[in-house]
C-alpha cells in the first residue's frame, strides 16, 4: 500500500513509521514536521557498503551525497555507518567539519568553487578535490603548493552518456555545465596538465550521469567509457589512476509508477563491467567510488502536515491545503515531481477522492501533490506525504518568511529531535 517499506498502519488507523506513530508525533513536535526513520537510513547505508564488499571485494567506498539532506546528525549517521561523505559548497564542508567527519573520507565537489572554498578545502586537508574545469585546477594548484602540500585530485568527467531523466538533472552529456568532456579532446588534455603540476596529484577519475534514473544500463556505459579513459591515459600518457567514481543518480519510489532496481544490483552489474574492462585495457582495477544521496535518504523520509481550508470548486477541482508546501518541498514547483501521501490518521481508510494540495505560499504552482486519491479528508486531519527524505529539507526556503520545520529523528519507537523548527526571530536574525 505504501511506497515505503518501514510504513504501517497501527490499531488506531494512524499512520506508523518505524515503531512511531506519526499523529502522536504531529501533536508532540508540532507541524509541517519532517521525520526521518533513522533504521532505514541506516539500512539503506549497509545495503550498498555489503554490496560493495560482495560484489567488489571492499575495494570501494560509498559515499552519501550529502545535497541530498546535509545536517550534523546526518553526517554522525553516515560516519557511523563507515561511509565517506560528497560535499558541494562550504556550507556543506562546515556542517561536516563541525560534526567530527573524518576529512580524508570526504569529496569535494562543485563547477565553481570559489577561492575561499578551495582554500577551506584544503586547509582543513579535505582528502579529495573533484576539479570541475582549467581554472579551478590552477588556483588549486598554487593554494596547494603555497600550502605546501600535495592535494589529491579527480576530474569531473563528461562521458558523453544519455540518461533517462528529467533534463534539469541530466549531467552526463556534453552540453552540461558539469566537468570536463571526452568527446572532444578536453578531459585528456586537463588530466595532462595536471600530471606536470606539483601541486595536485590526480587519483582518479569521476562522472556523474543524473539523478533519479532507474535503467542500469546506461552506469554500465559511464563505467566502460571511464575505463576506456583510464586506459588510454596510462597508453598515451604513462598515467596510472587508481580510483574511479561513478557518481550517484539512482532512482527510488515516489509513487507506485516507479520501479526502481535494487540498490545493489547497481554495484553487482558496474563491479562486472569494471573488472572486464580492466583485464581488456591491462590496468589496474580501479578502487570504486559511489555517491548515492537520494536513494539512502529520501525513502526515510515523511513530511507531516496539519489540513486547513479545503476548496471544493464543483466540476473543476478540490484543493487541501496545508500548513506547509513550497518553502519545505520546492520539488513540484522545480520539477512537477509527483508524491504519494496518506492520510495519517486513518491511514488504514481506501482512498474515495481526487484531491489536488496546496501549499501556503502566495503562489499558484505552491503544489504538493496534484490530482491524487485520498480517503476521505477534513480540517484538522494529518496529512503524511511520504519519500521526502531527500532534496526537501535540502532545498528548503524561507519564501514568504515562513519558519522551516523542525526535523525528528525517530529509531527503535524513540524520537529525537535533529533540526529545531525555526522561529520568527530566526528569520530577521541577519536583518539590520
Ligand atoms: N554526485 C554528484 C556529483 C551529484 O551531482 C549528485 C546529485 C549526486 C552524486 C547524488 O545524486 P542522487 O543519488 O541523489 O540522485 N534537486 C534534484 C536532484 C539534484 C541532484 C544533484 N546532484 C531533485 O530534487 O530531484
């Protein structure tokens, strides 16, 4: 009935996740609340580590991507759970400096890191930069050798593969603000000016094809052409690298329309094509590195509203709405990206009614869910909307100057908060 498998309906009819009942939740933590199942997350970590040590020998590393939902208590999880983290800015940086993250398991990613970002990199001696472009390269390269020290490098690489996505997150094609492309010359020659450079030493290669993206094979085509770029450029060049990473971008259930494959049959198939490919170019066999965010966290997730005005606008269309929407999940404004929801506190009810919810902003596309079957709902009721794990709280704003929710953590039928809701003066805060 549900997207996720950690959901249930209690003998009250309410909504449970984990071991929690989510009415209960909304009434002791207020609402819009996000709530994370920190057992699935978790799970979801030993999924693909396990598949990493099955299928590969433990010759890789999974790192969480943390734009998904970058917080302190996220980076404590992901460390626990011996996995290294991809951070995109140095706001993500901090937030993984401040909660203890050890700095050699950490990749640095971004197309225009500014310089005060690469020098934080490296000061805190971030262990790997992923450089993006020629210009990037070089300001490393003098803040590295200024530093004194020789800073490990991978490029971002455009492999020239097509996913099937939304195109607002498709990455690998040449036409992409991302990386360096192979089709015409330019990640050859990066990867040959960076060889002369004191500063940086190239230990590997990365692409990243998209997000969301349910076929396999279109990772067994980025992870041959990766192959085939490391093997010419130990033929052409005597360059050995040593590790590859191939990004994230694997797609989970929103609604029951996706079918999403396992998570680690991605690593059992692109563990395969590795390994051929290697023995074919005589190299090495690279040292894996995946970066899944979404498919760790978002099925983790819920969002819980509290119901409002609700519109019934004969023959045209009945709008719910909540006490939350765009500024918590800007994802159907952004994309249209559709979700599955649940009436919490009869969650155990058949969907009788096409509804269409709103959020609170001044706003017309402020949607959450557009056109969906829901029992039967009234002012008052919880409104769960489910899989929101990633890119909501991530991608959350203050539009309108509305407070962004608290986040609950809950494991084991306990909960604790991880994020405090934001209050009225937290919004003029910075305000002179
Ligand atoms: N690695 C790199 C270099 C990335 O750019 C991304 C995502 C990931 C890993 C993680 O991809 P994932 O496994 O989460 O698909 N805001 C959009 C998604 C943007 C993804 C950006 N990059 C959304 O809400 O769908």
């Amino acid at each position: 009935m549900f997207v996720s498998k950690d959901l249930s309906v209690n003998e009250k009819n309410h909504l449970v996740i984990g071991k929690n009942d989510t009415v209960e939740l909304a009434k002791e933590f207020g609402t819009p609340l996000y709530v994370i199942d920190e057992d699935l997350f978790r799970e979801n970590c030993r999924v693909y580590k396990n598949a990493m040590d099955k299928y590969y020998g433990g010759n890789g590393l999974v790192l969480y991507a943390n734009k998904a939902l970058c917080s302190k208590y996220t980076c404590r999880v992901v460390k626990e759970e011996g996995l290294g983290i991809d951070v995109v800015s140095g706001g993500e940086l901090y937030t993984a400096i401040k909660a203890d993250f050890p700095m050699d398991k950490v990749y640095f990613h971004g197309n225009n890191k500014t310089v005060d970002e690469i020098r934080m990199a490296v000061e805190n001696r971030v262990g790997t930069i992923i450089v993006d472009n020629i210009y990037e390269l070089e300001k490393l390269n003098e803040i590295a050798t200024e530093a004194g020290i020789v800073q490990n490098i991978m490029f971002r690489i455009k492999p020239g593969v097509d996913a099937h996505t939304h195109s607002f997150i498709q990455t690998g094609q040449i036409d992409s603000k991302f990386g360096v492309a192979l089709e015409n010359g330019e990640a050859f020659e990066i990867c040959k000016i960076a060889n002369e450079m004191s500063g940086v030493k190239v230990d590997g290669v990365h692409c990243h094809i998209g997000s969301q993206i349910f076929d396999i094979e279109p990772f067994n085509k980025a992870a041959q052409v990766m192959m085939d770029f490391i093997g010419d450029l130990k033929d052409k060049l005597g360059m050995e690298v040593g590790k590859l990473n191939l990004g994230g971008g694997y797609g989970i259930m929103y609604t029951e329309n996706d079918d999403p494959v396992p998570y680690d049959e991605y690593i059992q198939h692109v563990s395969e094509v590795v390994k051929e490919a290697a023995a074919r170019r005589n190299v090495k066999l690279p040292f894996i590195l995946m970066e899944p965010g979404r498919s760790l966290i978002a099925p983790a997730g819920i969002t819980l509203y509290t119901v409002g005005g609700i519109k019934d606008i004969k023959n045209v269309r009945k709008y719910v709405s909540v006490d939350g929407g765009m500024g918590d999940n800007p994802r159907y404004i952004l994309y249209e990206s559709e979700y599955a929801a649940a009436v919490a506190n009869k969650a155990g009810n058949e969907p009788c009614e096409k509804v269409t919810v709103a959020g609170k902003c001044c706003e017309s596309g402020d949607l959450l869910l557009k056109d969906v079957m829901l029992p039967e709902i009234e002012v008052g009721d919880t409104l769960a909307v489910l899989a929101t794990g990633a890119y909501n709280y991530s991608m959350a704003s203050n539009y309108n100057r509305i407070p962004r929710p608290a986040m609950v953590a809950v494991s084991n039928g306990e909960a604790k908060v991880v994020i405090k809701r934001e209050t009225y003066e937290d919004l003029i805060r910075n305000d002179l």
